[in-house]
C-alpha cells in the first residue's frame, strides 16, 4: 500500500496550558490534533502521578499532531512560543500515514 | 481557655477530621487506598452546590442588608492586602526568590473552600449560625490575591501581566461558578426550594464531607511525603504562623463589620486559608518559573491539615469569645 512521509509531533505540557497551545497550534493552521491525559512520569522536577492531584494546575496532557514535513518549522514556532516557560517534553519523530491530502 | 480545648477537642475526634487523619496516615504509610479522580470530583461539585445553595436559602429566609456588600467589599481587599503581609514574612522567614515568594503569597491572600465547608461544619455541630452570604465572600476572594502577586512580581522588575485568558480563567472557575450559582438558586427558590430537596442536600452532606476530607487527607499525605524535603524550616513555620496571622485580620474585618459570631469566624477560616486549587493553576500560567512544590506542599501539605484540626476550634472559640456569641 503506498504510504507518505509526515511528522509526527508530541508535546507534553501542563493542563493548565492545553487550550493556549492548540489554539496557537490553530492560528499556525495546524487544525488536527489529539490530546492524551498523562497518568505520571518523572523529569528534573522528580516523579509526578496524576493520582491524587488536586488541582488542574498540576495536571499533565499531551497533544499529538502529524503533518507534512514542509510545515513542520511553522508549527514548532508556535508551539515553542507556548512551551518556552513551562514544564513539558517536545519530540519530533518521521512517521508514515496512508491519506497525505488530510495532513 | 477550658471552652477553646474542649472545642478543640470535640473537632479532633469528629468523624470529618478522623476521616482526614486517616487519609493522611494511609498515604504517608504508603497504602493503596484510593478515591476515583471521578468520585472525588463528584463529592466536590456536591458539597460545593450544597453549600452554596443553603447559603442562599440563609439568605432569602433573613433578607440581606448593607453588611452584604461592605463584607464582600472586606473580603476583597483582605484577599488583596494578605498577600503584601505574606510576601513581607517569606522575607523574614523563607529566603525564597522573589518569584517563589509572590506565589507562595498569592496562595495565602486566596481562600480553600473545603476549609470553608469544614468550617461551616464545625459551627453546625456548635449550634452556631453565620450569615448565609459568606458563600458570596468566599467567592470574592478568590481572586484578588492573584492580582497581588503579579503586582509584586513586577515591582522587582520582571513584568508579568495578567491576559484576558487568564483573568476569565480565574472568574469563571468551576468552583465559583458552581458556588455562586447554586448561591443564586438557593436564594431565589428559598426555604420552599430547600424542602423539595433537602433529603438530598442536608441530610447526607457529614458523610459526603467524610469521604471527600479522606480524600483530601491522602493528597495532603501525599504531598507531604513528597515535597518534606522541599520546605525549609523557616518556611515550614510560614506556613503555621501566616494562618494565624490571616485569621486575626479576618477577626478584625469581622468585628467592624459586626458581622455574628457564626460570620466573624468563618472570616478568620477564609482569611487564615490557603488556596490548592485556583490559585495554583493560574500560578502555572502566569508564574510558571516558581516552584510548585514549594506553594502545593506549604498550603496543601501545612497550612490545609492545621487549619482544620488546630485552626478551626480555635477560630471558633476566638470569635465566639470576642463576639459574646
């Protein structure tokens, strides 16, 4: 089956963040997305368990958006614009998908 | 004297702060008891609907006149002006960065509905009344503090300002929505909205409260297991003494407003205070550079557990003394 070459962008950042950076995502034109909730983990700032959490500023999701490798830069701009100051992972990976004319 | 320990006494072994304790003991004793995220939230927009709503109803039944606004009003700049005091005492006794000091501040200038709803509690198995509309204060002083701290953040010279996102963020939280709308239909439906649903809202409210505090208790235990090595000893105390420090200027404001003995100590709750729920989150988005650990452990972890097992007994005796209540 013929497949196309895209990007695959994973962006973990505080819950508190999500809507400010999907609609920066939104404003760059990047229009698909998936957020996931993340259910712990550990960084520099030490282990984190969504369980327990009392309050929607500790949370963490992460957004999942795969698109077509020229647009890559403009998208990570305006996502870098967002997630500068905060706690979060950024990862770009290459990926394949089926339909390239939805990307 | 004889009256605070006896009250303190009465409150520590109530089913709502053994609750507590035991949610503290099993996180710290790391069991896997646990609430579902789903429940806990459940129990929360519960206890926040009935006590907004019976607020409401205290209302309607005594009518409302000009303390209703000058309360509001009190409450306002008590949530603007702790804070300032706060982030005075995190100079003397924290060592903290500017940063962590403002956040930490606003965090103390914001008020934790739950203790509110557990001081509400408190005078209910007292006997004593308060006015209905400290629900509407609660809701006020929400906010301001946040406002405080940005304010202090930007005197040292780093210039933060509040986005309109952020601010409707803050407004319009799920708690104060919640809080104030339920204190609206409790008002406008009255004793006769409270009958059709009393059953729901009255009776099983003590052992929703029950649960929901074991709940409380496992993340305050398990914040505190996580962040002990965090907190500093100067900011450990902060966090014990600025509580004291809050309650006396709500007993100040209470008193001038010469609000009931019910009314004066559900001031001092509110003032002596922390918020681990609005505030923490707009923190996040405005101060994203401060230390969670630091203001999550210090109000949740510290200020939260003794607010409810010391600090609410002798709020209550405090003001039932000075009040003649």
């Amino acid at each position: 089956m013929q497949t196309h070459q895209a990007k695959r962008v994973a962006i973990i950042i505080e819950q508190v963040m999500e809507s400010r950076l999907t609609g920066a995502l939104e404003d760059a034109g990047v229009t698909g997305f998936t957020i996931l909730p993340v259910l712990g983990g550990s960084g520099r700032s030490g282990a984190w368990s969504r369980e327990g959490q009392v309050s929607r500023g500790t949370g963490m999701v992460q957004v999942v958006c795969i698109i077509r490798p020229e647009r890559l830069d403009a998208m990570l701009e305006a996502a870098f614009a967002v997630v500068e100051r905060h706690i979060g992972v950024v990862t770009v990976s290459d990926c394949e998908v089926l339909r390239a004319e939805r990307f | 004297m004889q009256d605070i320990l006896s009250l303190a006494a009465t409150n520590l072994l109530s089913p709502i702060i053994l609750s507590f304790a035991l949610g503290v003991a099993a996180a710290l004793a790391r069991s896997d008891l646990n609430i579902p995220e789903a429940v806990a939230k459940g129990m929360s927009i519960y206890l926040l609907f009935a006590i907004g709503f019976k607020g409401g109803v205290s209302v309607a039944d005594h009518g409302i006149d000009g303390t209703l606004a000058l309360s509001l009003v009190a409450g306002i700049v008590l949530s603007a002006v702790l804070p300032l005091i706060a982030f005075a005492l995190l100079q003397v006794l924290g060592n903290l960065s500017r940063l962590d000091a403002a956040a930490v501040a606003a965090h103390y200038g914001s008020i934790s509905i739950v203790t509110f709803v557990a001081g509400t509690s408190v005078l209910e198995a007292s006997g004593i009344t308060s006015e209905g509309y400290m629900v509407a204060v609660a809701a006020a002083m929400e906010a301001p503090a946040i406002l405080s701290a940005l304010w202090l953040v930007s005197r040292g010279g780093d210039s933060r300002r509040m986005d309109s996102e952020l601010m409707r963020e803050i407004m319009l939280n799920g708690s104060i929505v919640l809080l104030v709308g339920s204190f609206l239909i409790g008002w406008i439906t009255g004793v006769d909205g409270l009958v059709k649903i009393e059953a729901f809202i009255v009776s099983p409210f003590q052992g929703v409260l029950c649960l929901f505090l074991l709940d409380m208790g496992l993340v305050a235990g398990r914040g505190l297991r996580g962040g002990s090595g965090v907190l500093r000893p100067g900011v450990l105390a902060f966090g014990l003494v600025m509580p004291l420090v809050g309650a006396s200027a709500g007993l100040v404001a209470g008193l001038l407003l010469g609000l009931s003995t019910g009314g004066v100590a559900l001031f001092m709750v509110l003032s002596a205070s922390a918020s681990y729920i609005a505030v923490p989150a707009a923190m996040r988005v405005a101060l994203p550079e401060a230390n969670p650990s630091i203001y999550l452990t210090l109000s949740l972890g510290v200020t939260f557990p003794f607010n409810l097992t010391i600090g609410l007994p002798v709020y209550v005796a405090v003001a039932s003394a000075l009040t003649g209540g």
